[in-house]
C-alpha cells in the first residue's frame, strides 16, 4: 500500500494568493483545506508581502504538509505589475522552502491539461474538475480552486516519476 503524501498548491498573487491542500495516496485524493491570503491593496509592497508570508506560515502550520506545487505566472500586464507579481511569487516558493518541504513549479497549461485534460481551460472547467476530483471541496474562490489543481497536477506527476522510478 503506498503511503499518503500531503501536498499544497499555491496560485500566486498579489491581491489574492489562493492556498489548497491535499492528501495523495497513490491515486486515492482527499481534500484537506483551502484559503487564499488578501492584503489591503492599499498597503504598501513590502508589507503586503509580509502578509502573504504570514498567511502562508499560518496555512503550513495548521496542516503540515510535505510537498509543494507553485503554479508560475505569465503576466501580460506591463512591466512594473509583472515585477511586483514576481515579488509575490518569489514568497510564495521561499515559505514552503523555508518551512523545509520540496517545492515543485507547474505552467499554467501543464495544471490546466493534467487537471482538466487540456491546457486551454477555463476558470469554470477548472472549478468544475476541482469539485468533481474532490468531492468534499464546497464553494472554493477561483484562487482557491488554481491553487487545489496545482495540488492535484503535482499529485498526478508525482505519481508518474514514482511509476518511472520503480
């Protein structure tokens, strides 16, 4: 019998960084839980980021999981945003570092196409998959969601590197 992995998913963002997490056994899943961190846009950039800190901390230490999935950002905004989103995303991959867990970066399209089946889905086939592969899930935002199919896309490639290995 394989041994249950906990995994969370982080979808980065400055306005909203949605975190998800899941419990993987083989390919058994099981949602655990699901938020996302907001700091006032009215704050200034450094502290906006200590709250994403915080709330990730938080996140990491109530459910202790053991793996990582940080979807990357592709910005088509102008270059001051896509800096400041970098920022976000640069905290987003060092919490979970630091906290100690092994942390894997996923395209857009490579979650879209291992949680939907193709890597031009929508939010609303991505909500949709998210429910039906984790029944107990309820209402997740959209950053929730992201966040829950990175978990679930580094659930199915992890199970593919364990397949290739053995």
């Amino acid at each position: 019998m394989s041994t249950t992995v906990r995994i969370i998913g982080i979808d980065p963002g400055l306005r909203y960084t949605g975190w998800g997490i899941i419990d993987a056994q083989g390919s058994a899943l099981r949602y655990v839980a699901s938020g996302r961190v907001a700091p006032k846009p009215a704050m200034e950039l450094a502290d906006r980021l200590c709250v994403l800190v915080a709330g990730l901390e938080d996140a990491l230490a109530e459910h202790r999981p053991e793996e990582a999935a940080v979807e990357e950002t592709f910005v088509n905004a102008d270059p001051r945003s896509a800096l400041k989103l970098g920022q976000a995303r640069g905290v987003c991959l060092m919490t979970p570092a630091r906290a100690g867990l092994p942390v894997a970066e996923y395209a857009p399209n490579q979650i879209k196409k291992a949680v939907v089946g193709t890597g031009h889905a929508d939010k609303n086939q991505i909500l949709a998959m998210v429910r039906r592969l984790l029944p107990k899930v309820g209402e997740p935002t959209a950053d929730e969601a992201d966040a829950l199919a990175a978990a679930l896309c580094h659930a199915a490639h992890r199970q593919f590197r364990m397949r290739a290995s053995a």
